[in-house]
C-alpha cells in the first residue's frame, strides 16, 4: 500500500494476528463458524500482504492479478453463500474491496496523482467506517453461561476479529 513504512508494518502484524486467530477459529465444533472463519483468515492474510509497505517489498506486476483473481473467487463464493446467511453479505464487500484494491495497485504502482478521493474508495471508507462503529459498540462481551469455550468458540474474540480487520480495511483504502 501507499503511504509510510511504519503504519504499514503496524497493518501488516494487525492483519497476520487476525488472520491467525481466525485459523484457530476454524477448529470449532460448529460448521458455519468454520467456514466463516476460513474466509476471515483468507482476508486477514491478504490484507497483511497487500499492506506490506512498497518501500520495502513491491510486488511483481502479475501478483495485483492474482489477489484479484483469488479475492474475485472469494466474493463470489461469499455471493453464493449469502442466499442462506446474511453475514456473508458483509464478506462480499470485503472481497470486493480487495479486488477494487488490487486493480488500483495494478493500475498505479506509485502513488495516486488524481485529486481528490475517487467515488468507489469514497463509498468503500463510508461502508467499512460504518462497519467499524457498529461493530465497536457491538464488543460488549458476551455471556458464555458458565460453559468454558475454546479460543477458537469464543464470539467476543470473534467480534474483535472483524472488528481489527474493519479499521485495517478503513487504513488500506485511506492510503489507496
């Protein structure tokens, strides 16, 4: 992504620890968290590689077409998966944001010479600040009933999950 080294790097440990979270979400008992958690981990781990600072790493030109290509397969089994559970709603426009993001990169590998914010990333910052707020209010803990939860069943650490990924989101289409 555009912008300075050190947000960059805070971006990238931010999006690997959720990713990695989310892959120990996916030895829950119950399926669709499992599920729900590998598409997580998907956007966790490619938000970290997309927010490695340029300075330091700049990607080959084909590796734009393959996050669009991989995140493109990711919307539409989202799209697919939102006929049964609303959620999945929420991760179609994740999905969709990191295409839009990788046809930019690919479009402009230095940083952007128009003025002003284009309508597409305009809209993507409204939606995911929205995300961000609702889901912050939304952090209260929750009650477990007295039943001990694994790390991967617990839906407090789930909501900061998304949560986290929300803000990184918010970061990354600022920088763009």
């Amino acid at each position: 992504m555009h912008g300075p080294a050190s947000p960059g790097w805070l971006l990238v440990a931010l999006c690997a620890a959720t990713g990695a979270y989310c892959l120990l979400r996916m030895r829950s008992g119950v399926e669709e968290q499992r599920r729900t958690a590998g598409g997580e981990a998907l956007m966790g781990f490619g938000m970290a590689a997309m927010a490695v600072p340029a300075a330091v790493f700049t990607p080959p030109a084909w590796a734009w077409s393959a996050y669009a290509a991989v995140f493109g397969t990711a919307a539409l089994r989202a799209l697919w998966a939102a006929r049964t559970n609303a959620h999945h709603l929420h991760h179609l426009v994740g999905a969709s944001a990191m295409v839009y993001m990788a046809l930019v990169m690919a479009a402009s590998p230095g940083h952007h010479a128009g003025s002003g914010i284009p309508l597409l990333t305009g809209v993507l910052l409204l939606y995911f600040t929205g995300y961000v707020l609702l889901s912050g209010v939304r952090l209260v803990p929750a009650t477990t009933g007295g039943a001990a939860l694994g790390w991967g069943d617990r839906p407090e650490l789930a909501r900061a999950c998304r949560l986290s990924m929300g803000i990184a989101m918010v970061a990354m289409l600022a920088t763009l």
